[in-house]
C-alpha cells in the first residue's frame, strides 16, 4: 500500500511537515495506516485520511482514497467509487469531500479506469474488492461517473450488486436504466450537449423507469459542483432505509434534508425554474413516507398542474426541437464548409449565446456549440488515425474556432505537425496543450519520443 499521504494537514497551514512528524510520530502513523488494513476492524482515529494506494491484484491500478473524519464511532462505512472518463481520480474526488464529511462514506476514485478502457468491468471489481479487504467499509457500495465514467457505472451496474449510481452528463437508455437492479440519479446539465438524452423524460413521463431520478444543474459537459454532488449523495444513503451508518443520525438527518429540498424548491419557484422543482419534489416522494410524501406529492401536484411549468415545457420543447434541426445542418457542415464558411458561423453563433435573451433558445446555442466541439474531437481524432491530413487539417481549423484554448485541440495540432513533417511546431503544441490542461502521460511521451 502506498502512503503517499496519510493525513490531510491543511486543516492546519502554519504546522509545518516536521512539526506534524514529531508530532505524529511514525510507529503512530504506522499504527493509523494498520488501523484500517482490514476490513473487519474498525476506525480508530477521528482524523481524515488522505491517500494513494494500488490494487493488489494490478500494480498498474492506482486509487486515490478518502475517509472523513470524526469518521470512530462509524465502525465501517459506505463505499462510493468514482469513475473520471480520463482517469483523473486524484481531481475527481475532490467535489465529493464535502459530502463525504456530511454523510460519513468513503470515496474512492480510480486512476485506471477511462473512457475506452477495454477492462473496465473487471477492474470496477477488482477494486471495490481491494478496498473492501484493506479498509473498513461495509456491504454498501455506491458508483458516481461522470460522462464516459457514467456509461461505465451504468453497465457495470448491470451485472454486477451496487446500492446506486450517480450518473453525471451522460445517461443510457431506458430499458438498460430499467435492467438496473437499483436508484440511478442523473445529475444532468442544461447546458450539455447530452441534455437531449435526459429530455425526453420531461415529455413522455410515462417512458420513464421507476429506478430513475433526475436534478438539472445549470454546468456544461462538466462534474457538478460540490453543493449538487453532496444532494444526489444524501439521497441514496437516506434511501437505505434498513442499512444505517452507526455514526449518523438517520432521522435528523432525514429531516434536516427534507427542510433543505423544500427551500430549494421555494427558491427554484420564485426564479421560474418550474421543472427543477417538480423533479426535486417528485425525488423526495419516493424518499418518504408518510405525512412528509405527502406534502411532497402536494407541491409537486401544484407545479405539475400549473400553467408556468406547461409553458417552460413548451419552451424547452421547441428548443430542443431547433437545437436537433442545427445539430444536423452543422454535422453535415462540418464534412464540406470550408473556413470562411465556418468564420461566419461561428462568429454569429457566439454573438447569439451573448445576446439572445430567451433562456431556452440561449440553452441551446450553448448546447449546439458544445455539440460542435465533441464533433470535431470525434472527427478530428478519426481523420488522424487514418492519417487523412487533408481532412485532419480542415477539421482543426474549426476546431479551433470552436474551442480555441481546447487543451485536445492543441495535442492533435501536435500530432498532425508531426504527420506532415512540421516539426518545429510539435512543441509548441504540446507545451500549448499541456498549459491548457492535457495531461495524459501515456500519450505526451509517446508522441513527445518523436525525433
């Protein structure tokens, strides 16, 4: 096990590293490391913990770990996987801290497992084992993926036990959602090109499985932020109704969430987001029983019969419907407008995401040109691999007008420098795309090997 950092010291920023090792000496901190090296025992410090560790079974297989603190009284803990579509576990985990601290789970966030991972079935498995076997979690396990990470979660949902998904910017169809034996909660941005795929159950309530929950954040292709993580994560937990953690108080802790949803639906009402609220009262029906469902099913009754929420899917429809129609117009663009077409287009498109006033229509602008943006990483990576460098060479140009600091868009500039012998620009590129944020090892040193 590699304890690259056992406690978290930032709660603390004037003791120093040396202050912290004389006082946490190392038998100490060996002592806290073999405190929670076996499943059956329990947490025997209140500190958090902060590490690194690889899975036994493959040493290629990285995890970042966290366990909350004042975490003692917990014996063990819930377990909540976290799936990044590019492997950036030690980043992925950090939004789900503050959950984590407030509803006493354990995250684990891979390092391995991404988007196009041929084995992700069988390293999802391998590691919820090994960290089953090194730490004192319970029989509680939890998935949280975001995009491609959702995909994944979803499918090994599939065949294999879990307790619920939390799937962020992505979703799968209905009938697979439907062969899940568990709560899926789809945390989906209004503004993400894959909006459409949670959509459709805004209008055809009754195609919607009985596992699936919907919230709508306001994010782009992005990990919700820390306040809509921390609602989808006490959702599932208070969702288990005869699996109690020993260290929290599942009645207050109930309640104290219900008060919160009922504010932010007051909220959500009084600035027109009609359908945020019905989906957050519709939640919180099947969370409850009882009195507190019934003033649930009351609020949402009076949303769902309300001449606002008609209107704003009225809205929202014809906007999906205006935002497919373009989606179309610019995919088949995109294999034949040359430059000066796409200058125009993209120019207009931006002047109408700052100045367009209606909320919908302005959704999908934004939709429509994050849509743009995906496209021209699918086709540019494929015009690469086939070594099409009139294609490639076309397709960048856009890319670039598209989403000109794309730290993938400077990385296949690179690669396409190469193919066409500019080697003097390869460089440039990748220093270009590594101060934007490109940070896949794996393909910087291959590509950077070149001569």
């Amino acid at each position: 096990m590699m304890l690259s950092t056992l406690l978290d010291y930032s709660m603390n920023p004037n003791l120093s590293e040396l202050s912290v090792l004389r006082i946490f000496s190392w038998p100490l901190l060996f002592a806290l490391a073999l405190s929670c090296s076996r499943n059956e025992n329990s947490i025997d410090t209140n500190e958090r913990i902060k590490l690194q560790d690889t899975c036994n079974k493959n040493s290629n297989h990285s995890y970042e770990l966290y366990i909350p603190s004042n975490a003692k009284d917990c014996s063990q803990l819930p377990l909540l996987v976290i799936l990044d579509p590019h492997g950036h576990g030690k980043s992925a985990i950090e939004n789900f801290i503050p959950a984590a601290e407030r509803y006493k789970c354990m995250l684990v966030a891979s390092n391995l497992v991404k988007n196009n991972s041929p084995d992700y079935q069988t390293e999802i498995d391998i590691l919820i084992k090994d960290v089953r076997i090194k730490y004192p979690s319970n029989n509680i396990v939890y998935i949280a993926g975001f995009s491609g990470g959702a995909r994944m979660a979803l499918s090994f949902a599939q065949y294999h036990d879990v307790d619920g998904i939390i799937a962020c910017g992505a979703l799968v169809s209905a009938n697979q959602i439907e062969s899940i034996n568990t709560t899926v909660f789809a945390l989906t941005g209004m503004q993400d090109f894959n909006f459409i795929e949670t959509a459709q159950y805004f209008f055809r309530s009754e195609n919607t499985p009985e596992n699936l929950r919907i919230e709508l954040t306001d994010e782009m292709h992005e990990w919700p932020s820390e306040h809509e993580l921390s609602n989808s994560i006490a959702y599932l937990i208070l969702a288990e109704n005869t699996k109690k953690i020993k260290c929290l108080d599942i009645g207050k802790t109930r309640e104290q969430f219900g008060d919160s949803q009922k504010s932010r639906i007051d909220t959500l009402k009084k600035a027109g987001n009609y359908l945020s609220a019905s989906l957050i009262a519709q939640n919180m029906i099947h969370l409850n029983d009882g009195e507190s469902a019934n003033q649930f099913q009351s609020i949402r009754n009076s949303l769902v019969y309300s001449e606002e929420l008609n209107d704003e899917l009225g809205r929202l429809r014809e906007s999906i419907r205006f935002e497919l129609t373009v989606r179309d117009t610019y995919l088949k663009a995109l294999l034949s407008e040359d430059y000066a077409w796409w200058i125009n287009e993209i120019s207009s498109l931006n002047k109408k995401i700052r100045q367009d006033t209606d909320h919908y229509r302005n959704l999908a602008y934004k939709r429509i040109k994050a849509f743009l943006g995906i496209m021209c990483y699918t086709l540019t990576n494929k015009a690469l691999q086939s070594g099409d460098t009139k294609s490639t060479g076309r397709l960048l140009s856009v890319y670039a007008l598209v989403e000109p600091d794309n730290p993938d868009m400077f990385f296949f500039y690179a690669v396409y420098s190469k193919q066409t012998g500019r080697t003097e620009e390869v460089k440039i590129f990748l220093q270009k795309a590594i101060d934007a944020g490109f940070s896949d090892q794996l393909l910087l040193e291959k590509i950077s090997t070149f001569n």
